[in-house]
C-alpha cells in the first residue's frame, strides 16, 4: 500500500509540474504576441520589389517583404509568380507556410503533384523538394511563412 501511494504521489508531481510548465510557456507566448506591433496591408496596396529572377527561381517574381520573425529569422512575404512560369525543383531548410492569395499553381510536392488555387493552404515540411508550374492564364500571389531564415537548395 505504501508503494501505490509514493507512485501516484510522485504520479501527481509530475502532472502539476507539466502543467506549470505548459501554463508559463503558454502566458510568455501569448507576452510576446502582444509586444507585436499591429499590421495591416491591403494586397492592392502592396510595395512590390523590382522583378527579379534567374538560376531557377521564376523570372520576374515579385516579392515584398512583410515582416522577421526576431526569434527564428524566419520572413513572411508575398511572391508574385508571372503567367506562363516556372520555379525549378528545390528545398528549404525549414519548413515553410503557403496561402495562394489569387490564381493558381500547379505545385509537385515531393511525389505528388496537384492544381491549388486561390485560398489553399500549403505547408511544405524542411528538406522537401518542390516546385511550381505557373498556368498562361494569370499570374499567382502567395503568402509565405517560414519556419527559419529563407535558403533555396536546388535539386539536379
């Protein structure tokens, strides 16, 4: 008897502290949510980069910067994909967070490839190779998140 109740003493223990821990982790996110200062950007509003491109991204993407993440480094942004282009097979280090804003793109992903469009969300975990297609029809804008500071690693 004595026995049980030193196991499930020490079974309580380790609740209480797990949650103490998950309560304190929870209340510092939440502290540095709202130290962010507030943002608001309208897409038709948005201060585009000059088209850039070449050595496998798309030729006259767009980007426009939008915030860094001051813990991880990594960047959310826009990217404007021209009509008719294509961004060859690659690979990030982190894993990086896509809306398609408008239009549509067909993504491979890893062995898979399929049609998104406007309002999909996409999380491509790290190391995986993908690519997208953009159709002759219009251009695409996406929303990107990652996870660390942003590297291309193209695949052969």
């Amino acid at each position: 008897m004595h026995k049980l109740a030193i196991r499930h003493s020490s079974w309580r223990i380790l609740v209480i502290s797990f949650l103490i821990l998950g309560f304190s982790s929870a209340s510092s996110s939440v502290l540095a949510q709202t130290s962010t200062a507030p943002y608001v950007v309208d897409l038709d509003e948005i201060n585009w980069g000059p088209p850039g491109g070449g050595n496998g991204s798309p030729l006259g993407v767009r980007t426009a910067q939008q915030g860094v993440d001051p813990v991880t480094g990594g960047i959310t942004y826009y990217a404007m994909f021209p009509a008719g282009s294509h961004f060859d097979l690659h690979w990030h280090s982190y894993d990086e967070f896509v809306v398609v804003v408008s239009g549509a793109v067909t993504l491979e992903l890893g062995d898979s490839t399929q049609l998104v469009k406007t309002g999909s969300y996409i999380v491509i975990p790290a190391t995986m190779p993908h690519s997208w297609d953009v159709p002759l029809e219009g251009d695409v804008v996406i929303l990107v998140r990652r996870a660390g500071p942003a590297d291309f690693n193209y695949v052969e």
